[in-house]
C-alpha cells in the first residue's frame, strides 16, 4: 500500500540516522531531506512539509544538547511530533451513541466511493453490536440503489429505497422514519452525488438534510486528488454541516498523505480511511496511532480494538489486562497469530505490531503474508516453554 511506502521512508531515514555514529548538522539536514522528499512525493503540501522541517531544526537544537542527551529520541520525538501536527484537525468529530437513534447523512462527488462507505461503516458499527441500516437517497445514479441494497444484503444490514419514487427528500425521510420505528441506532443516509461539483448537486444536499436533521454529515473524498482535496473539502463545508470526512481509495494512491494533511487544514476531522474495496478494507483514523504505525511503532489501541472481535468475550479481561500493562509475551504473540488469522486484512492487522511495519505485507501479496505467519508459528513451536514466555 502506497502509505506504507511514505511510512517507510520516512522510517529508513529515521533509521539511517540512528546508524549514524555522531549526530551532527549534517546528518540531521540528511534526514530531514529524504523526509521532505518522502512527504512531497506523498502530495503534502510545500509550505506544510517546510514549516515542519524548521520546526523540527528549531526544536532540535543541536548545540544547545548536552552530550548526555539521547539526540536520536529527541529527533523522533519531533519527527512523531510534527506528523501528528500536520494531520491533527484540532477538532474532534461528534461521535453518535449507541442506543441512541442517530441519522448520518453521506455526500461527496460520484466514484469517490460514498455508496461503498456507507456500507462499511454501517459493517464496521454492526460488529461492534450497533444496529444499523442503510437508505438510499441517490436518486441521480442509475443502479444506485441497487448497488447499496447488493451490499447491504452481504453484511445483512437492513435497507430501504425506491426504484418508483424520485425525490429523494421523500425517500430519505420515509426512510428515517421506517428505520426510527424499528429502533435502529445507527441510519445512514446515502445522497446523489454528481460528476463534479455543481449547484443542483448542493441545492439537493442541502434539502436533505433540512429534512432529515442529520446528527453527522460525512463528507466521503477520494484520496487520488491529493492536495486537491482542500478545495473540495471546503466546498462541501460551506454547503451543508460536515461534521467528519472519510478518505477513501488510501490504498492505490500516492497522494494519500497530501489528502489527509488538505483536509486537516481544513479543520474537517477524518474519521475512517478507505483501504480496498471489501467490506472491511476500511480503518479508524486516529491522528497518532496513525503516525505511530506509519513510522513502524505500533497501534496497540487499534490492536486491542480488533481483538475484541475476534477473541471470545472470556478470554478477553486477561488478555487486555496484560497488554494493557506492556505484558507480551511470544505465547500471546502465537495466540494472537492464531486470531489474526481470523481478524481480516492481514498488512491492516500486522502493522499495528510495534516493529512490523506495513510494508511487509503490501496488498496483495497477503497470502504469501500468511504464510509467512504460519512458519513464524512453527517457528515457535519449535521453542521451549520458557522462550515463549520470556
Ligand atoms: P459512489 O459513486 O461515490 O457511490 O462510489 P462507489 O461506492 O460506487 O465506488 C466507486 C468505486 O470505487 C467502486 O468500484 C468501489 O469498489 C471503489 N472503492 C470505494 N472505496 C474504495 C477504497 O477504499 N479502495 C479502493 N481501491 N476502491 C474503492
């Protein structure tokens, strides 16, 4: 995946660093070159990639370190410190609550890929033990509405539209209201969108969510547009309420790092990133477990998230107890083999290990990934009781 080529770099200059035997000046401007570089090639913008690198120098002072000062850590602190700057929106999404009826109302351009999220987020809340379900407003695209009620049907999600009706509005609020009676918590309203941004597209917009009240609006954006997305993203804004967005497409594009810091700028916070086209090639985006398994170090609270599907509920207490105190061992890394197995994507899962990072398993080679898994197991089965432990 294209991300983990960004996050690769920026790791192996990171690395390269650390090989260094003296931290000078000039190893430093090394570094934070082929950063630069890794974060231009990715689309971020210029001016965000050079305020970055300043601030880094500014903080980094190297003559004012003691000799005593671990510079390598400093750096990466920094480094950690900055990315995280860059795609921090400053503003937390409303989150709606379980239990609680919420109407979530989707828009973005046509092909961004709305009619799909909609579906995966509507999946990923129902695993989570939301009850869900799915409306179709889009009334401009032809198959539409068959396309949601397709994919609703896989993940059995309860769906409603209309191949007769053509005002959306209707749809939408006879939708809301069906949904309401039959206690969903969780409606989510899938809108028309149009090849590029025009008025009819927003006038409609605009109309459903006057008429459905929406508890969150989200804007759904392709990741291929890169820096782009700043514009789009503050269109959209000024047209209806967005509340979060949703990047899409982050797997088979370079961009991907200059769309996530555009819509940062634009103080959109994201939510979930798009990483393939099935149901649960799609990820919570959180600012610095997000950083953190960009540079290779791990996303425990993604990790603790994903077991929490897979393990049975009274292996659970443990088994959080003990990560929760930093407590991994290779016996619970063999178990957990066993449930990534189980888990879905296997690049998604594995790089929210500290120390694996994503580019060891990029997208489709992940049966070879598997494989690569089970000889790890028989590697440790090989090993003595007290070396799992240890
Ligand atoms: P809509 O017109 O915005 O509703 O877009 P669709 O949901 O129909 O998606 C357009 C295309 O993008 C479809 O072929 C989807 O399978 C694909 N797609 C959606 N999300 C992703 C993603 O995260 N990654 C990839 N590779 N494809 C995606």
């Amino acid at each position: 995946m294209v991300l983990a080529q960004l996050g690769g770099s920026i790791s192996r200059a990171l690395q390269q660093m650390s090989n260094a035997t003296i931290i000078d000046e000039k190893v430093l401007n090394e570094c934070l070159n082929e950063i630069t570089r890794a974060l231009l090639q990715a689309d971020v913008q210029f001016k965000l990639v050079r305020d970055m690198t300043t601030n880094i120098k500014k903080i980094v002072n190297l003559d004012d370190l003691a000799a005593g000062h671990n510079k390598r850590r400093i750096i990466q602190q920094a480094v950690f410190n900055e990315l995280c700057k860059i795609l921090d929106p400053g503003k937390p999404s409303f989150t709606p609550k379980k239990g609680k009826p919420s109407v979530v109302m989707f828009v973005g351009l046509q092909g961004s890929g709305k009619t799909t999220t909609c579906t995966k987020y509507a999946y990923y809340h129902q695993k989570k033990g939301w009850k869900p379900a799915l409306v179709c407003a889009d009334t401009f695209r032809a198959g539409a509405f068959d396309q949601l009620k397709q994919n609703a049907t896989k993940a059995k999600i309860p769906f409603y539209g209309s191949y007769t009706e053509s005002d959306p509005v209707k749809i939408a609020v006879d939708g809301v209201e069906t949904f309401k009676k039959e206690n969903c918590d969780l409606i989510i309203v899938d809108t028309s969108g149009r090849h590029k941004q025009e008025a009819a597209l927003f006038e409609e917009m605009r109309q459903v969510a006057e008429a459905t009240k929406p508890d969150l609006v989200i804007f759904v954006m392709d990741s291929s547009i890169g820096q782009a997305a700043f514009d789009q993203a503050q269109a959209f804004k000024q047209s209806v309420a967005v509340g979060a967005v949703i990047v899409t497409k982050m797997d088979g594009h370079a961009k991907g790092g200059g769309a996530l810091s555009a819509v940062a700028a634009t103080k959109s916070p994201v939510i979930f990133i798009g990483t393939g086209e099935h149901m649960d090639e799609f990820e919570v985006f959180d600012v610095k477990p997000f950083v953190s398994r960009l540079l290779g170090m791990g996303d425990w609270s993604g990790f603790m998230d994903k077991i929490q599907e897979v393990v049975p509920m009274d292996q659970q207490p443990e088994l959080l107890q003990k990560l929760s105190e930093g407590h991994f061992t290779l016996r619970i890394m063999y178990e957990q083999f066993q449930n990534i197995l189980k888990m879905g994507p296997i690049g998604q899962v594995f790089s929210m290990l500290p120390g694996f990072s994503a580019e060891l398993m990029p997208k489709g080679r992940e049966k070879e990934s598997q494989s690569k898994i089970k000889r790890y197991m028989t590697m440790m089965d090989s090993m003595t009781n007290e070396g799992k432990i240890g």
